[in-house]
C-alpha cells in the first residue's frame, strides 16, 4: 500500500523572468510504513517537496497524493490529522511565550480531541519528557527538549505521515542520535510513515529504507538503503556524495 506518491512535481517561485524552478518532474512513492530520504547538497529543491506537500510551497504542479486521495489546492482540515511536519529549528518552531502545556493542549484542541490533560501527559512520556516539562517555556529547555516537544506536538493529531525537515540538523551532535533513535522508536511504535529531508548520509543511512538524491532540482536517483551502504550508487553525482561523506 502507497502512503505518499509523488508524480511529476513541479515547484516555482517568482514569474516571468524572476521565476526560480526549485523542484522539476519529481516522482517517487513511499509506502505505508516505509520510512523514505531525501538528500542532496543544500538548494537541490529536498525541503521544497515538503513545503509543496503541506502547502507551505502554493505553486506547484503535477500530482501528490496522500493514501490514495490526491491533494487540492486548498487542503481540509483532515488532511493535517493525517499529515504533520517536524521543522529544522526547535528554536523558532515553538511560540516563546506558550508553555509546552499550551503548545500541546492547543493543537490537540484544534484537532478536536476532548480529553486533553491526558493526552497531553501521553504525548509527553512518548518523547520521553515526562510530566515534569508540561508548564516549563521554550527558554527553559535545551535544543534536544524542544524538538522533542516539536515531535509531541506533530503526534498530537495521530497522523499517518511525518515530513521530518532535516530534524536534528540544529542540535548537538551529542543529542542528534538520541532524537533519531525516539523517532526510529515512535516509528515502530505508531505504524508511521517517514519523508525524511537530511544532507547526512548517516542519518538517512540510520533512518531510512530508501531514499532519493536530488540535484538542482531534480531526482537523479533513487535506491535503497542496502546500496548507499554497498556505495554502489549509479549516477556520478550520487557517487560524489557517497565519496564526499567517507
């Protein structure tokens, strides 16, 4: 079964002669369950297939589907219960001034979901917070602790699919392996889908079944997991990534 599919994508910013063709004819699938990459060098177009997933990216063309149904222009509130996205930077992700409390109880209320004190507490103990960070701030807690909020908060609608934009990128490299390992976990743990966007080799690598390299836009490649590791890329700028991350 197709969690995700993408045909043809195509992804522009600006008109005329200040048109910027970010993403050109991408397609790939990624099945229910899977956990699928993108990578390549930073400006290859890997987080604009997000943006154009979620709606953040309005002009865009071809098609996208999501299990089964294909998105509109405007998309139903049902389709973010489905579909969440976990940003880059916990920092600017999160509202300074609402508690982790806030956060949560707010996206489950717009959900609408009614038992919310306990929910808020089940989310909590799923990122391996606890009950102790429920009134604490942003401020009050480390780049680590806020992306695990980040990660409570796209739980929060019981979605099928998480885009995970470069998720730990911004943190220590002491806590980037803690966060991939949770969400490895809650992967298992909930049945999830993964569109994951990494620069990294290693973390897809970690991560992923299969992935899809991107270049100035376009899909170059895609393989599984089992070659990246084997370098037996075929596409001479997937080998020069593969060569360049040794």
């Amino acid at each position: 079964m197709t969690m995700l599919s993408i045909e043809k994508l195509n992804v522009w910013f600006g008109t005329g002669r200040d048109r910027v063709d970010a993403v050109k004819a991408a397609s790939f699938d990624v099945g229910a369950g899977e956990s699928f990459g993108l990578v390549g060098e930073s400006g290859s177009g890997k987080s604009t297939i997000l943006r154009a997933i979620t709606g953040l990216a309005p002009t865009w063309s071809g098609r996208i589907t999501v299990d089964g149904r294909a998105i509109e222009r405007t998309r139903p509130r049902a389709f973010y219960k489905q579909v969440q996205m976990v940003f880059q930077d916990p920092y600017a992700s999160l509202h300074p001034r609402h508690s982790v409390d806030a956060v949560l109880g707010e996206t489950l209320q717009l959900h609408g979901f009614k038992d919310i004190d306990a929910r808020v507490v089940r989310l909590l103990d799923d990122v391996g917070l606890g009950q102790k960070f429920r009134f604490r701030y942003p401020h009050q807690l480390s780049g680590g602790q806020r992306q695990r909020v980040a990660i409570a908060r796209a739980l929060a609608p019981e979605p099928q699919l998480l885009l995970l934009d470069e998720p730990t990128s911004a943190l220590d490299v002491s806590v980037q392996a803690e966060i991939l390992n949770l969400l490895a976990d809650l992967r298992q743990e909930h049945g999830l889908t993964y569109l994951m966007v990494s620069h990294d080799l290693s973390v897809v690598g970690h991560m992923c079944d299969r992935l899809a390299v991107m270049k100035d836009g376009e899909i170059v490649e895609i393989m599984n997991v089992a070659a990246l590791r084997a370098m037996q890329a075929t596409h001479p700028y997937s080998q020069h990534l593969l060569q360049a991350s040794v």
